[in-house]
C-alpha cells in the first residue's frame, strides 16, 4: 500500500487519531514505524473487547511495521486507575508475571509471535533510584492530573485518590521514551496517558507518538461495554460452539461494529444479515481455535438450530449414573445446567424463563411441568434453551 492507502486503511475503526496528518509523515518515512500496545496483565484471559487494540496492532504489523507489546509487569502492581471510581486492589508480580504468560499466549492468536517484539517495563522502573523518580514527577504538575475526567470525579464525589494512582499516567508516558513510540494505541479511556507520552518523549527530544485510540467494544447485550462483570463477553478461549453460539446472538447493528472492529473489514450489504452473522462467527471462531474449528461450529450451529436436528449434534454429555433420584423436571433442569454448562439458575428462574415458556423439551416433547417425575435414557436429548441442551449417556 502507499502511505496514503495504509492511512485510510488503518485510520478505519478508530475512535481518535492524533493526528491523521502526523501519521501520514511517519508513514512517508519508507521505515517500519515503532507501534507501542501496552497491556497490564490483571487478569489471566482476555475477551473480545481487549483485542479491538490488539487487531489494530496486527494490521501495522501486516504492513511492515514494527509491534511492540509492552507488558506492564510493574505497572500492574500498580492498576491503571483509568475509567476506575474506585483504587483498584494491588496484585503481587508473580500474580503479574502468571496472568502475562496466559494473555500473551492468547494474544498470539492475532499478533504474528515472530514479528512481535515484547517488553516488560519492569525493566527500567526496577532500576530507577528515588532520585530519578523525583526529577520523573517534576515534569507533571497536579493540576494536569486533575484534568482526567475520573480522577475530578472522584475528588468531587469525595472519594479517596491514592498518590501512587497519580504516578500512573507518568509511567505510561516513559516507557513510550524507552522504546521510542512511532504510534501508541490504547482504549479511548487511554488517551490522557498517552498524551503524557507525548509531552515526555517532546522533553527528550524525540519525536512525538501519534494517538490512536480505538472505540470500546460493546458487549452482547448491545449496551454496555464488553465485561466480564457485566456478564456479556466473549473469551477468546470460549469453547468453539460456544463462541460461534454468542456471536449469533449478536444484533445486525452490532454485527457491524464486530466487522470492523474485530476482523478489520466491512460487511457485504449485499448478503443476507443471517449469513454474513455465520460468516462472522465462522471467521472469528476459527481465528482462535483453527481453521477447521470455524467451519465444523457452523455445520453444528445449522444442524442443532437451522436444522433442528439436536439427535445429531454434538453436545455435551452426562452420565444417567449421576443423576440424583427423584428427578423431576425441574430438578432435571437444574442438574443439567449446572453439570454441563457450570450455570447456577434460581427455581423461579427455571421455571418462568425455560419450563413455563416451552424451552425445556426432552426428545422434542416439551416439559412445561416443572413438578411432574420425568426419567432420561440413554441416547435421550434434553434441550434447555435454544444455546443449550445436552445428551444423556
């Protein structure tokens, strides 16, 4: 591509660049420019909402360009007080260290390993004495720091501000100076930080990194950002079927937004929304789990829900064995959840939102019952919902 045709192709998506004319420059340099992700591993698994920056890094990196994966071992230990209303609880840096290794090995399965060049931050703030901390600190002024949106919040709201959560911003800023940024990305939560970067690597005389910050990705109730806490995201280690199952559950406006954002291209608005929602989650499916993972999800998504035909899909299994005794269908229900699918569902749950309305049926025949004694066999289907249903062996 030109420097032009890779402007428009890697400014798509994005919710700010700053700026695009700055972009243009590096990318007329004819080098492969410095393209700085840092991640703090707090967490062992990453979800779909974390790699809308790490897919942004991939295309750099298919077009020559350099990624640097900077892992914040000692930023971690600290927690990025960004978009927070609350300190977050510190972590040990080998709690760090064991998150790191799971969420780079998750991260590889967009980023190409070999192309990828990792840092860890702890590299140069272990070596900093108490001295060069001060003269680091000197360069910020409080009031810039009260200028992020979360730290007024919490200073109005009367809530505690730990000093160390000040420091933050700084760090973020310096390992841009260590490894000379080109290009930092982040959330759009992150760019206060990354401006930081900016500012210091302008006082040591380096050219300063373009912003590019990327849009938060909503999660599939379509509303709220994607979070575990929340309840709807999608792991990047989700089983194969389960991951296809919540991307078709996702709506035809946000089916877009995870065009773009998660597989860097635009949806056919030609094509059917049905189809291009199997083609969506055949790709990212087989993204994570292999080629052949995404192709074998969908022939089992159409012969469980298109198809209708559960006797041949590929469920989960449960012995008859561990069945307690006196099943009843909702105590079969509920052992069903739990066992195959780890869910904890309340009685008046099972019973208004999966008996009551029809959803539960074993071998077809509805259970709408709740009370009345049923007993599977072996070979027997127990659909519970239209994403769940298992096999009795």
């Amino acid at each position: 591509m030109s420097p032009d045709q890779q402007l428009a192709h890697l400014t798509a998506g994005t919710a700010k660049v700053l700026s695009e004319k700055e972009l243009l420059e590096k990318l007329r340099l004819g080098r492969p420019l410095r393209i700085k992700l840092g991640v703090d591993p707090t967490a062992p698994d990453i979800h779909f909402g974390h790699t809308v920056a790490l897919e942004k890094l991939r295309q750099f990196q298919e077009l020559g360009h350099q990624a640097v994966l900077l892992i914040g071992d000692f930023t971690a230990t600290i927690g990025d007080p960004s978009g927070r209303s609350a300190t977050r609880p510190p972590l040990t840096r080998d709690e760090v260290l064991v998150n790191a290794a799971t969420y780079t090995d998750q991260a590889f399965k967009i980023l190409d390993k070999a192309k990828t060049e990792i840092v860890y931050n702890g590299d140069w703030f272990r070596k900093m004495n108490y001295e060069e901390i001060l003269k680091l600190n000197s360069r910020v002024t409080l009031q810039q720091m009260l200028q992020r949106e979360d730290f007024r919040a919490r200073l109005d709201a009367g809530q505690e501000i730990r000093l160390h959560e000040l420091q933050y911003p700084i760090m973020q800023g310096w390992d841009s100076v260590e490894i000379r940024a080109d290009v930092e990305l982040g959330g759009t939560d992150q760019l206060f930080n990354i401006l930081v970067g900016r500012d210091l690597q302008k006082e040591e005389g380096q050219p300063q990194q373009v912003v590019m910050v990327m849009p938060l990705l909503e999660g599939l109730d379509g509303v709220r950002k994607m979070s575990k806490s929340y309840g709807n995201y999608i792991g990047v280690c989700d089983p194969p079927q389960e991951m296809f199952g919540k991307l078709m559950s996702v709506s035809d406006e946000l089916m877009d937004r995870y065009y773009l954002l998660l597989l860097g291209e635009a949806r056919d608005p030609a094509g059917h929304p049905m189809d291009a929602k199997k083609a969506l989650a055949e790709k990212l499916t087989g993204r994570y789990h292999g080629g052949q993972a995404g192709p074998a999800a969908r022939e089992d998504w159409d012969t469980r829900f298109s198809k209708k035909d559960l006797l041949h899909a590929d469920l989960p299994e449960l012995c008859l064995a561990g069945l307690p005794a006196g099943l009843t269908v909702l105590s079969l229900t509920a052992h069903a959840f739990k066992a195959a699918f780890d869910l904890e569902k309340s009685n008046g749950e099972l019973k208004k939102q999966f008996i009551t309305t029809g959803s539960v049926q074993l071998n077809g025949e509805k259970l709408t019952d709740p009370n009345a004694a049923v007993s599977p066999a072996a070979g027997d289907v127990l659909k519970l919902s239209k994403k769940h249903a298992v096999r009795y062996v």
